[in-house]
C-alpha cells in the first residue's frame, strides 16, 4: 500500500525538518502562543532574536499579563502589524484572570482569545498539548493549494472552505507535533511562493501541480487593488535641553498604541511649518530643516513621509507642554526604549539628510 500523505511527509522531516528553533525547546502553550503570533506574515529568521529578547523579558503569560504596555510595545517594535502585541497582552491578562494563568487545551475557548485564530489555535493544541489539530497557516495553505491543484485566491471563502477540507483529510491521528511542524517547513523550506524545490519534495508523486508543470499557478494571488497615497509632515521638535517630543498614537489603526513623532498635514508648506507648530503645539520653533523625504508602505495604503526638523526657541514654550499619557519630551536614548514604530527609529538613529528649501 502506497505511503499516505502524512506518512511521506513525516519521513522527509525526520531527515530534513527544522528542529532547534527556539520555541521547540520547552514547548509550554505560551511559548508556542507567541511563536506562532510572531510568525503570522513575518519569516522565521526576522522572529527568531525578537523571540529571544522577548521571551527573556516575558518568560511567561504572568509577566507579559502584569508589564507595561510600553514595554511590551518596546520588545515588539519592528516586527510589524503592531495588532498583534496588543492583542497577545490583551490575551494574556485573559488568561489570567479567567483561566487562572492556565492556557485552556480546548480550540473554542483558545479561539475567544485576543488575536487567536482557528489555524493559531490548532497550533497551540497540536505544539503544545500533543492533541490532534488540524492547522492551515500561509506554508500550508500553499502546499495544500499545489498539492491538490486548488484554484483561487486562498483568502477567497470558498477557496478556504476547501483547503481547510483537504488539511483535515491529511492530518494523521499519531505524531500530530511533528507533522504540524513538518507541513509547515515544507512550505517554508521547499514549497515555496517562488522557485519551489520540487525534486527535493516527498510529495511528487500525487501533487497535481506538479504533475501538470502548474506550480507557479497555485495558490492564486490576491486580487491586486490600487493602493492609496497619502502624505504627511513628520516634525522632530526638539527643546532646549535635547528633547524631542513625542506622541502615543490612538489604541487602534495604524501604529495603534505606539509613540511617534507629531505629524502636520501636508497642505502646509514648508515656510508654514513654524507657525503650524504654534498653533498645533503652541510652540515657538525656528525655521524648519527638512530631511530627505520617503514612502512606507502599509497593508492598505502608501504613505508619503517628509521629516522636517525644528527647535524650540523659547525654554518657557516648551514647558507648556507638560508629559501626558499621550504626549512626552524625551531624550532620544529614552525614546529608543519605547515601542516605536520602524520607520519612526529610523529616523530617530539615523544621521540627519538636509535638504534645501
């Protein structure tokens, strides 16, 4: 009878699978909770210090539960899809509070959980409690797409409706942590978005797309859609004593509960910029030295950044802005320990780009 599925997969990840990660040693429901929260749209090799640091500061759902929110923003800051920090504390403090500092071991209420999905769920279960789950993250919806010549954009419900089907079938009853694991680094590792590895592939002999010479067909890409360009000052407004000031964005959108610098909007010019920062900040500044400009680019738009640099001329202006909970002066080595969106660090580390006016 010919090898199933899990079978041939298994054999190739006892010979070729990845093994050391850090989150494969002492696979507690929290450890492998953040891995996966830190892996979502994010690869392995970026994770894997930030994973380091922050399970040091954090080693568990307690510490994370009971920290700063700044501090845990801090550890999080340059991974991204900042959501993501926000809810993996939200659900600790959950998880204290209603299950005691015990991660349930059932998929419904891990499920109820802050940032928790079905496939994050069935991880967790499969990883960290052995119980058979069946998963279907980026690396699997891939193989599965390929392997079964699935047509469609993933994301479509349809489509998903029918990956989930075949990831269900495939999933065996023994061995359920090494084969989550070994479907996910066939992804990672061999079946990749591009130039997949086919010769090195246990599943040849019954992938569809391979068969056919498809394999760049599967999965479909997402519909593409214009993305809007938006554009706004930057200021780093800068006091007397070295300060700069900074401001905590809302809880929620973009860069949701990070500090940033002031932003002005982008219909003032640049000999304008002054006196908007007067009347937005009620502070007298000297003239603007504006940076090199730049785009960052978020999920659902491009936004335009021009930084432009002033000081505050009087001492008796800055101190009109006392610290808030949503705005600060700090010195730039206090500001690097806060969470701080990338492009903001950026910005705050490098050396100044002068352009003239």
């Amino acid at each position: 009878m010919p090898a199933s599925f899990a079978e041939r997969l298994l054999r190739w990840y006892d010979s070729h699978g990845r093994k050391n990660l850090p989150w494969h040693d002492n696979r507690t429901p929290y450890r492998v909770w953040l891995s996966e929260i830190m892996l979502q749209q994010t690869q392995v090799a970026t994770v894997i210090p930030y994973y380091r640091a922050f399970t040091a500061r954090f080693p568990d759902v307690r510490t994370l539960a009971e920290a700063p929110v700044d501090d845990v923003l801090g550890h999080w800051s340059g991974l991204g899809y900042y959501a993501r920090a926000r809810n993996l504390q939200k659900a600790a403090q959950t998880i204290v509070q209603e299950h005691h500092g015990e991660f349930p071991a059932d998929q419904e209420q891990l499920e109820a959980l802050p940032g928790i999905g079905r496939s994050t769920a069935a991880a967790i279960l499969a990883q960290a409690f052995d119980h058979r789950a069946t998963i279907l993250d980026g690396n699997v919806k891939r193989v599965l797409a390929r392997h079964h010549a699935v047509p469609g954009w993933p994301g479509d419900t349809k489509v998903l409706r029918q990956l989930w089907g075949h990831a269900e079938t495939h999933t065996p009853h023994q061995r359920i942590r090494d084969y989550t694991q070994a479907i996910m680094d066939l992804g990672a590792m061999v079946c990749t978005r591009s130039r997949p590895a086919c010769e090195h592939c246990p599943l040849t002999s019954t992938c569809l797309a391979y068969q056919r010479g498809e394999m760049k067909l599967y999965p479909a890409s997402k519909p593409k859609k214009t993305k809007p360009e938006k554009t706004t000052w930057m200021v780093i407004l800068e006091d007397h004593h070295g300060r700069i000031l900074l401001e905590r964005r809302p809880p929620s959108g973009i860069w949701g509960g990070l500090w940033s610098l002031p932003e002005l909007d982008a219909a003032y010019s640049a000999d304008e910029l002054s006196e908007a920062c007067e009347s937005s900040f009620g502070l007298d500044c000297g003239e603007a030295q504006l940076d090199a400009g730049f785009r960052h680019t978020f999920s659902h738009y491009h936004l335009h950044i021009q930084p432009a640099r002033l000081t505050v001329a009087n001492r008796a202006y800055s101190a009109a802005i006392a610290d808030r909970d949503d705005q600060r002066w700090v010195y730039r080595d206090e500001a690097l320990s806060l969470g701080l969106p990338a492009p903001i660090r950026t910005l705050l580390t490098s050396p100044a780009q002068p352009v003239l006016l």
